[in-house]
C-alpha cells in the first residue's frame, strides 16, 4: 500500500469524521438533563437502537480480526463468530427487558435496586470501569496497528500521533454529543459497515459464480501449508489438550460475556420501553448475524483471492486481510472505503466505552455514593460525566500509547471473562433470585472480578511464552488464556455461598423489583421536549 | 432496612403500592409463570445446543470434517445452524411476548398506574 493510497485513505476518513462532527453537533441541541445526555433522552426507536447497537458491537476486532482467523485458520476464526451471536439470546431472553424496567442510566441501577445502595454501586462502578477500560485499551492499542496497515504509517512517533488522535475525536464526541451524538455515530458506522460488508461479500461470491463449494475449494488451492484443513476445526486451538480446554474455557466467555458487557447494557436505557428494548435486540441479532455471515464469505474470500502468505507478510497480519482483500477486488478506492470504515469502527467503539464508564462514574460514584442521590445541583451529575470522560479520554489515549505493539490481545477476552464472571452472575441472581442480598452481590463482582484478572496474570498470556505479553518472564501457573471456564462458575458459586451466609434479606424490596421488571410500572418514561 | 439504606426508589415514583400483594396476585403469577416456562427452558435449550457445537468443534475434528456436498462439510452445515436457530429462538421469543406477555403486562401496569394517576 502507498503514500498515494494513504492519501485517499485519509481523505475518505476525513469525510467520514466531518459528517459524523456535524451530526454529533446537531444531535447536542436539546440535551438538558442528566437523562438527554446520558440515555439519550430514551427517545430512539426499537431499530435505531439495534443497528446503533451492532454498531457499538462489531468492533475492529471482530470485522478485521474474525475475517483475518478464518483467511488464515479457517473454520477456527468461524467459531468465534457464532459464540458472538449466539450470546446475544442470553441478553434477549433473560437481560434487555427487565434491565430496561428497573434500571436508569447503570448496570448498577439494577444491582442496587433491591440491595444496600453504596456498596453494591460502589461494586458495580468498579466492575464496569474495569470491563470498558479492558476493552478500551485494547481497542486504542489496536488502532496503532491498523494505522501501520490502512495509513503506511510504520513510525512509533507516526502511530501515537493517530492515536491521539482518534482520542481526541472520541473524546469530541462524547462530550458535545453525550449519548445521542455517540448513538449516531455508531449508527452511521453500522450502515456504512454492514453494506460495505455486504458488496464486498457479494463481490466474492460473484467471482465463484454464488457457489460456496466453489470458494471454499478456492481457498483450500491457495492455502499451500494447511490445506484441506483449514475447511474444518482444529488449525488453531486443536494442538493439545490444553489448547482445546482453552477454547471452551473461550466459548463460555463469548456466548455467556455479552449480556454483562456495561456498554451493551447501557444502550437498552436509550429507548422508551421494554418492548422496543426488545425490539432493538431483535434488530441487533438480525444485523449482527448477517455481518457474521459476511465474514465468512469475506474470510475464505480473503484466503482464495490474497492467501494466508501474504496476509501474513503484510503489516498487521491477519488484520489486514479484509482489506488487502478490498484491494484486490476493487483496488484503491475500496481499500480506502474499507479503511475509512475500519476506523470509523474503532472511533465509534470507544465512544460507546467513554460514556459507558463516565455515566456509571457520574451516576453511581458521584451521585449515588458521594452525594448520596441527593443531588441540589441538576446540572451536577451531567458535568461530572463529562470531565470523567475527559479524563478516562486522556488515561486511554496515554495507555494506548503505551501499549502499542504490545500483545494485548488478551485485553478483549479478558473483558469479556469479567463480564461473563462478575457481572452476569450478579444481573441474574438480582433479577431472578428473591433471596438474593447485598452480601452475594458484593461476593460475586469482587469475586468474579479479581478471580479473572488473577487467573490472566498468571496465564501464558501474560508471561512463559514467546507470544506473552512478558515473554521473559515466567509465572505462568495457571495454563489456560481464558480463564472463564473456571472463572464463570466460582463466581456463580461466590454469589449463592454470600447470600446464604448473610442473613440479610429484603422479599418486599424484590416484590418490587419483581413488578417493576414484569410489567414496566414506573419504569423511567422518555423525555419530552 | 432504614430508609438511609434503601433512599426512595431511583425510578419514576408509583410508591404506596404494596408490591407484596401485587407479587402475589393470581394476574401475576400467571405473567411470571408465562415468561419463566418460556425463557427458561430456551435460554437452556440454546446453551445446551451451543455447547454441543463448541465440543463438537473442540474434539470431533474428523466428524466436523467430512464432507456433506462439495466442499461443505458438517462443521459448516452446524455452524451454519446455530445462526439459524439463533435466529428461530429470536422470533419464536418475540411471537411468545406480543401474544402472550405484553397484554398481560399491560394490564397489570394500567391498574397500578390508573388508581395514582
């Protein structure tokens, strides 16, 4: 890839920035309270949401990394996909309504409901923090690498500048455009990737006359080393024993992760009932699935048209296999049009974590914990989300500066082994357990949470290998990656062991929640202006 | 509990009612029992399925790996099934809720909000 294509790379993204910037400004008119800015005014419709919400999902690690997996390891890089998707049944059927019904801005506005207010906010807070920041990290440090790719950017001073960049936008949008501004960001980036998705899809397909048979015998001619194999399981995670207990220890996080991930959570509260926070998940499946299926197509596509040698040879390796194969089919231009898209992707995402970790820092911390929801100041809770997102915006920016280059891919499984760990243990307990108490919620988080990060830093992930993030070092005890086939079920098994030992317990506060969650009395209306 | 742990409820204020009672009536029951004895034995069935898949994937490479028709094989045809019966279980759930939840739901939130308003 040239200077010239750089050129034309910026150029599109530059586009993409200015329409976003405009919109963004416009959506910040009317946002008055805390509600306008941190839910949106709970004004957008079902299928708004939803596509806002695939948006929010499908990350650069799941367009450029899934694609790349399955160009290079075949059926392996699929598997991901589908625990992607299929997670999102748990977030449908147990999670999106009666989150929606009981809860206001937070995760912890459900987890608190029937508990000792502070410290299960105080938990939840923590826990919520700590997942967006995981996954934010990892999602700055990866724009250091795709800036290498779509940018021919090779120079560490070169990638710190970009990222600094794409923060100092994150932290533009968030600020001027709260919830609403950033809700639309993720919806244009949705369209704009899915139906760059789609041509692209349909391009391939087109090339082997609509005949998958025929692509997937395309791409195991041109896969010289593996072959036949890459059309089946096992290339990547079938080496050992330990290997394929890591891959289902990463199958519980994925399918089990997403309906406690804060940032997914916090887009139920931008629309103004349960119903259309159904709807919105509806919609999100539909989107979401399609796009894996794109993927897949795209992946062997990928694998046939370029080959897994020289994705490999290329800066960024398997990232960059959706978009050499961009160039392949349609040369410059819609290399750049996926590169614009591929970034618009990492800007859109970590908007969704700013305001993610800012809201539950201003709602939970200060309001709830510091001011003890007794709030004079109307204006305070809305000002304090902003300079947190400032802040949070500045840590990002300098940790993924840091960790540029470094191999943190990690960061993702690990926020997704949390989320699966501390939180979705405590979110059904809360809503479906009526004994469950303060002391089983406080058990779960902590536990779930250090647990998880415990078990990480003492994986091959973290030190023992040459692909560690420490490779010199050597704690290694613990063998595994991912850590949620042990994680998962302790804190499920914390959660029940704190409720029964505590002798607190409060039926007429779940009554409550219970009738609340059911049927939507009192649960928080849209704004009206 | 004081009120000092338990401030007023975050949400919209329908207080007063007494929600123990509510819990109890037989219009609500009959809600939770429509929602439980669906998503429940779902969220199961998914997760079993998914599972299977996943070990399928883990440790049966050979089965996976034969061929169904041309290059497609059984890895893919199941995969391929998880999206399809995500996609099943999705409409199924939201086909159960319009008929079955919303009206009831509905019902119980008009008399609880009717006699405050």
């Amino acid at each position: 890839m040239n200077n010239n294509n750089a050129v034309l790379n910026i150029s599109i993204f530059a586009v993409f920035v200015a329409i976003t910037l405009v919109v963004v400004i416009r959506a910040s008119r009317n946002q008055k309270t805390a509600a306008d800015y941190l839910a949106a005014g709970r004004a957008f419709t079902g299928p708004q949401n939803g596509i806002a919400i695939a948006g929010d999902y499908l990350s650069a690690a799941s367009f450029l990394g899934i694609a790349g997996a399955i160009a290079v390891n075949g059926y392996d890089g699929f598997l991901y996909s589908i625990g992607f998707l299929v997670a999102w049944l748990v977030a449908l059927l147990l999670v999106a309504e009666l989150l929606r019904n009981t809860g206001k801005y937070t995760m912890g506005d459900v987890l608190a409901f029937r508990m000792r207010q502070r410290p299960v906010r105080a938990a939840a807070a923590t826990s919520t923090m700590a997942v967006s920041f995981f996954y934010l990290l990892a999602q700055m440090a990866g724009a250091g690498g795709l800036v290498a790719l779509l940018l021919g950017i090779t120079g560490k001073g070169g990638q710190a500048l970009v990222i600094a960049v794409v923060g100092g936008l994150m932290i533009a949008y968030v600020l001027i455009g709260g919830m609403k501004g950033t809700t639309w960001v993720q919806i244009i980036k949705a369209v704009l990737l899915i139906i760059g998705a789609g041509v692209m899809t349909l391009w391939v397909l087109g090339k082997y006359g609509f005949n998958l048979s025929a692509l997937l015998g395309a791409a195991v001619d041109n896969a010289p080393k593996a072959g036949e194999k890459i059309l089946g399981p096992g290339l990547q995670y079938g080496a050992t024993g330990t290997s394929k207990l890591d891959f289902l220890s990463l199958g519980l996080a994925l399918v089990l992760g997403t309906a406690g991930l804060p940032h997914i959570l916090m887009r139920f509260y931008t629309v103004p009932t349960a119903k259309e926070a159904r709807r919105s998940v509806v919609w999100a499946i539909w989107l979401i699935g399609i796009f894996y299926l794109f993927t897949l197509v795209l992946g062997y596509g990928a694998g046939a048209l370029v080959g897994p040698d020289k994705i490999n040879a290329a800066p960024g390796k398997v990232n960059s296999a959706a978009p050499l194969l961009a160039e392949a089919l349609g040369g410059p231009v819609l290399l750049g049009l996926i590169a614009a898209v591929a970034f618009a992707t990492i800007l859109a995402v970590v908007a969704g974590l700013t305001i993610t970790a800012s809201a539950s820092f201003a709602h939970d911390i200060y309001a709830n914990i510091i001011k003890k929801g007794k709030l004079e100041d109307k204006n305070a809770e809305v000002r304090v989300a902003r300079i947190t997102a400032v802040v949070i915006g500045v840590v990002a920016i300098g940790g993924g500066i840091a960790a540029n280059g470094q191999n943190i891919a990690f960061l993702v499984a690990l926020a997704f082994a949390v989320a699966a760990s501390a939180n979705l243990p405590t979110i059904l307990y809360s809503l479906f357990w009526k004994r469950f108490n303060t002391a089983g919620a406080l058990w779960s988080i902590y536990g779930g949470l250090s647990l998880t990060i415990l078990l990480i830093v003492l994986s091959p992930a973290v030190s023992g290998k040459a692909t560690s993030m420490f490779p010199t070092a050597d704690f290694d005890v613990f063998p595994l990656s991912n850590p949620g086939i042990v994680s998962i079920p302790v804190s499920f098994l914390l959660g029940y062991l704190g409720t029964v030992l505590s002798k607190e317990k409060d039926p007429g506060k779940y009554a409550e929640m219970e009738v609340r969650a059911l049927t939507g009395v009192g649960a928080e209306k849209a704004t009206v202006h | 509990m004081s009120t000092a742990e338990h401030p007023p409820a975050e949400t919209n204020p329908v207080d007063e009612h007494n929600w123990v009672e509510v819990q109890n009536s037989p219009e609500f029951v009959e809600l939770r029992r429509r929602l439980r004895s669906f998503v429940f034995p779902m969220a199961g069935l998914f997760l079993v399925w998914y599972l299977l898949y996943v070990l399928l994937a883990d440790y049966a490479h050979g089965f996976m790996s034969t061929k169904v028709l041309g290059n497609i094989n059984v890895g893919l045809i199941f995969g391929l099934l998880q999206f399809v019966s995500t996609f099943a279980i999705t409409t199924l759930y939201v086909r159960h809720a319009n008929k079955n939840l919303d009206p009831a739901a509905e019902q119980i939130r008009t008399k609880l909000e009717g006699g405050h308003a």
